[in-house]
C-alpha cells in the first residue's frame, strides 16, 4: 500500500485488505469491518459469464459505490454546520451540486436524496443540465436550491422561470451583463417574480492550473464598474428586492485556505456593499474550488493536491463571511457552495485489464541475434572499428567513450542499412548490443510497456488534455512485491495515448508480472484501478478510435455474505452504439454485409452462411473493445 501512496490519497475510503486486494470503506472511518467491501470480489461479479452467475460485462467498467457519495455530501454539510456553530455564525450552509462533474442520472439522483435532509440543491449551466436539475429536484427539498449558471438565451430564462412556477427554488445568477434584460422582459411575460444572482469577477487570482477564471481576466462575472449598473437598472425597475445571491468561483482545486480566505473575504465585501446598496441579498454563493488530495501529499504547491481537509475549508469560509458581516453590521448570510470535484470524485472506480507487456528490456548477450562473431563479421571497416573502440573502451571502465562508439556504431549501420549494405538481422544484433550496453552501464532503466483495454481519451481525458495525474494502483496482488516497472499503452492508434506520469513525480509505475495469478479472481487477468475520477472524466471524454465508455456497475452495501449488493449494472456502448453516435446505420449496415456474405458464399452452404451472419451480428453487439482472455467467455456467451 505504501509503494502505491494508498494511505494518503485513499483515506478513509481505500485500503489494502488481507487478501491483498483493495477493499472499499463506502461510509468512510465509520465503515465496520464486516461491511468493507473487496473490490476484486465486485470485479469477478461484474464480469463473469452470466451462465456462471455472473453479470457477463465486459471492461473497462466503472464501479460506482452510492454510499460513498452519500458520506460526501454528510460530510460536507458536517463540516459546515460545526463551523458555523462553534463559531456562532448566525445563519446556515445550503450547498448545491453542479451536475456538470457528472450527470449520470444515478448519481444526480442519489445526491439529491441524500441531500435532501439539509435542503442540498443543484447547480446548471446549460440547458440540458438545467432539464435535468428542474426534472431530479421535483422529488427533492421544495427548499433546495436551483442555481443557474453559464451563458443564457432567453429561452434558457424563460426555463429557469419556468423552474419557479413549479415551485423549485430557482436562481438565475446574472453572468453576463446582457442577460438582465431578458430575465426583466420574460419575467414579465411570465408574469413571475425572479430571484436574480449576480457572479461577481473577483480580484483575488487562483494560479493554479485551474485558476484562468479568476482574476480580472476571467472568462465569466461582472466587474465592479458593471454590478452597479445592474443595481441601478434593477432599482429602476423596482426590482432591487429580487438581487438576492452574490456568486463567485475562483476556480478549482482552491490550493490553500490562505487563498481561500482572500477569494472568500473579498466577496463577503462586496456582498455588505451590496447590502448597502439596498439589494435583497440573503445568500453568498461561493462556488466551486474545495479541493481533492489526488496524491495523499497535503501540499498547497501542487496542481493535484490540497494543503486543507473539509473541516478546514469550512472553518475558512465561515470565518471569512463572519468577519466582513460583522464589521459592516450586516446579517449573516446563507453560504451555499457548489463543490462537484469533492461530492463525486471518490466514488466511483475505473478497472481496466492490463493485456499483455513488453518483454523485458533486460539485454543479455543473447539479444544479439545469432552472435557476437555474426554481428562482427557482417560490419564494414568503419562499423567494426567503432566496434573495437567499444570493447576497448569498456576494459578500461571509460563507460562513457562506451555509450559514444555504441551510439556511433548502430547511427553508421542505421545509414548502411538505408544504402542497402547491412541484412536486417545485422540492424537488430546491433539494437541488441547497444541495448546491452546500456543496461550494463546502468543508464537504460528497464521500463516496461503494459498495453491496458482502455482508452485513455474516452475514460481519463484530462491525462491528455491537462496532464492531470489520478492515482492508478493494481487492485489485486498487493501482497506481492511488484517486480517490475511500467507505463501504460492504451488502445487507440494514438501516441498520445498512455500514461507515463504518476502521482509521486513518478514517471512510471511498480506492477506486477502479467500471468501470476493463475486460476485467480476474474480469470487470471492483471487489474487496475484509476481512483478520484468521478468528477468531469466521464462527461468530458470522446469516441477517439470509436472506443466509447465503460460498463458500469453501482454497488450498495449490504450485510449479505459479500457485504455488497449489485443495484444496478449497464453494458458500454456496443460497437453499434458507437457507430450510430457518429451516424451510421448499424441495422442497415448489418444488412448489407450479411447481403454481401450470401452473395460471396454462394457456393458454401447455408450453415457457413449463417456461421458468418453470427460473427457479424456478434461484433456490433459487443463493446468496441479486446475480447481478453479473461473475457473471452463473457463475450461469447451474452
Ligand atoms: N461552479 C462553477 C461556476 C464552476 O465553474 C465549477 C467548476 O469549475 C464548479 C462550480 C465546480 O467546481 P469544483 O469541481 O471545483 O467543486
């Protein structure tokens, strides 16, 4: 556990368990032990063959787990409500849920059931987003909120309008300067009262990786200049009463509660100048930003951590508000936050086959092909004295003259073999003895290549896009010392697409040797686990190579003999689905290859016919991607 950094970024949810597996805690610290569950358990469930009492789906497969997500949001609220007790801050926490980090209608769902004791909400910032907030928030707290963020058109208003004729408490929070106007004219016409929020643009700069919408800068807010024309346009319609949330983000991953307090502490100003003004203002919306520990470091200088805990990010805010409220007199507000990377980031685990692996790089002397004497006798004059420089440079340990000749030996074979002079045979002794002579020399580390059925653009996009590191750890076998190290090769025909950085600045990763667990859990294939990718991977990621997303699993605990029950299991896009994703007719282009097989097997019988009708058929019904070894029978038998 300790090579694979799991007691810091796993805690309380991810641990090592006797067998050696990983073991899920779904209620965090308070998890007994008879309800830990074994991940690989859940893995061998998931995959195999429904005639075997399994649920026959293929990988890469998400495991969602509903009862951390619940933890979450308890946890959360927890935070917020000590901090505002034991600070006697005189009003409450109300969050919300931006359903932008996942919109998979269980999750939306599940968060506002879980929620719904403590009036938590939803946040949208599109249309759609918004469909499913109004839609999910019918069965929730009449109380909770419904923010609406992002651009809007005035349908989208009238929408968000729409949302508070039906009783859902709607904000539409003013992002752009433009879209007062028509929440003043549609709430005319729908002869409906708004409750309007302005997102103010702070001065505070979060320079993170994900700060670039703070700051002066930023993409989304009004400034100074543009919130007192809002005020006063509102005064002038009579509508002032009807401003009664001031909004900001200062970004993702809030790196600090030094941070956190200054983005914080400036709003809460601008909230009591609001006040002042003669708004209506009753909530402070202080947006995303609280932060995930991605690698268990708890350093404030990093992109993928965070130097605080919920309890603290909570004590900051509340702090912060306090103290600006009651220097300026002013009532305290309701904070609401919009934490999605902290609510759904845990919950849900990524596992992926790793397929097959380079050999090892380890070079011996009989890598050199057909032998030493071979590789000599074929060089030209030049090649051979490179070769005799080498060898003499290596008996007098001159280790660095001997990386030179070996290097200026296999160039001039390179260029001979392009001239046509030297068989390919003699190319590769040559790439055999200057690996070797590396690897004697110690300067080529032998990393392996484990090639893993993923998509690396489909089911951890922000690797490509921002180099976001997640923790990726084999989920069996962790009893076992892992005896090698590799990077991981995805499936796409894309250099892009593999891992070759890992929490802990490592550039790659301790694994185990592919076969070693003969008979084992889920057929003797080698697992791994990508963890904290609930949030943003799923929505963000694309059909690169048609390879589209994984089969998921939600598994509850249960006090059933394996301590988990399955609640709910769904197959990945087939190869049909995918395919009809980008317009094609899967249906008729069955047909016609089937048309096709007829024509070509006129001469064979029917029953090859049919063999081949099968083999088509069974292709778009599977997922796109490697049917393993260890898969081979689900994917035969579904
Ligand atoms: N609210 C707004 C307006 C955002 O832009 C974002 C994401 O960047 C969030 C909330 C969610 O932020 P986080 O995932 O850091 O909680």
């Amino acid at each position: 556990a300790s090579l694979y950094k799991i007691d810091g970024w796993g805690v309380p949810y991810f641990s090592v368990n006797s067998s050696g597996n990983i073991s899920v805690r779904p209620h965090g610290a308070e998890t007994l032990h008879h309800q830990e569950i074994d991940l690989m358990k859940v893995v061998k469930k998931a995959s195999e063959p429904k005639s075997s009492g399994g649920l026959g789906l293929q990988f890469p497969l998400i495991v969602r787990f509903p009862d951390v997500l619940r933890h979450r949001v308890e946890s959360l609220q927890a935070a917020f409500d000590f901090a505002i007790h034991s600070q006697g801050y005189d009003s409450h926490y109300q969050g919300v849920y931006p359903v932008k980090c996942n919109q998979d209608r269980f999750v939306v769902e599940d968060i506002v059931e879980f929620g719904s004791p403590f009036r938590f909400g939803l946040e949208a910032g599109s249309k759609p987003e918004l469909l499913l907030a109004m839609s999910c928030l019918c069965k929730g707290n009449p109380e909770a909120f419904l923010i609406c963020n992002g651009y809007k058109d005035s349908e989208y208003i009238s929408l968000a309008l729409i949302a508070r004729k039906l009783h859902l408490n709607t904000v539409i929070v003013i992002e752009q300067e433009e879209e007062l106007d028509l929440v003043i004219e549609n709430s005319r016409k729908l002869s409906v009262r708004p409750v309007i929020g302005v997102r103010a643009k702070l001065r505070t700069k979060h320079s993170g990786h994900f700060g670039a919408t703070s700051g002066e800068r930023g993409k989304f807010g009004l400034t100074t200049t543009q919130i007192l024309r809002l005020v006063s346009k509102l005064e002038q319609v009579g509508m002032l009463d009807c401003l009664q949330l001031l909004h900001f983000h200062i970004g993702s991953q809030i790196p600090s509660t030094l941070l956190l307090a200054d983005g914080v502490g400036e709003a809460a100003q601008i909230y009591c100048e609001l006040v002042r003004l003669g708004a209506g203002l009753q909530v402070i919306d202080i947006g995303g930003g609280l932060g995930i520990d991605y690698d268990g470091s708890r350093s404030s200088d990093s992109d993928i951590s965070v130097g605080y805990g919920l309890e603290e990010y909570a004590a900051t805010v509340v702090q912060s508000i306090r103290y600006a409220c009651d220097r300026k007199f002013v009532n305290h507000p309701v904070i609401c936050s919009e934490s999605g990377r902290a609510i759904v980031s845990h919950h849900s685990v990524l596992i992926f086959e790793a397929v097959s692996a380079t050999a090892s790089s380890t070079p011996t002397i009989s890598s050199l092909g057909p032998g030493l004497q071979y590789l000599v006798d074929g060089l030209t004059d030049e090649a051979r004295m490179d070769y005799r420089n080498l060898t003499a440079a290596a008996v007098r340990g001159e280790y660095e003259t001997c990386l030179l000749y070996a290097d200026q030996l296999k160039q001039r074979c390179i260029q001979q073999f392009k001239e046509g002079s030297v068989g390919l045979e003699h190319l590769a002794s040559v790439d055999g003895l200057c690996d070797f002579v590396a690897k004697a020399i110690g300067m080529s580390e032998s990393v392996r290549t484990y090639h893993v059925n993923l998509s690396l653009f489909t089911s951890i996009p922000d690797f490509w896009a921002i180099e976001q590191l997640f923790p990726i750890v084999p989920i069996h076998r962790l009893d076992q010392r892992p005896g090698v190290r590799g990077i991981l090769s995805d499936l796409t025909c894309d250099s892009d697409g593999k891992v070759d950085k890992f929490i802990g600045g490592e550039s790659s990763l301790p694994l185990h040797e592919l076969g070693g667990e003969e008979g084992g859990h889920g057929g003797g294939g080698y697992y791994l686990g990508m963890f904290l990718g609930g949030a943003y991977e799923e929505a963000l990621g694309g059909l690169h190579n048609l390879f589209g997303g994984p089969s998921v699993v939600r598994v509850s605990q249960s006090d059933g003999p394996h301590s988990f029950a399955v609640t709910r299991a769904v197959p990945g896009p087939s190869c049909g689905d995918v395919l009809r994703a980008m317009q094609h007719e899967p249906e008729l282009m069955f047909e016609a290859l089937k048309h096709r097989a007829e024509e070509c097997g006129g001469h064979e019988d029917e029953m090859a016919c049919a063999e081949l009708a099968r083999g088509l058929a069974r292709s778009f019904h599977n997922m796109p991607y490697l049917i393993t070894a260890a898969s081979c029978a689900t994917a035969n038998n579904n």
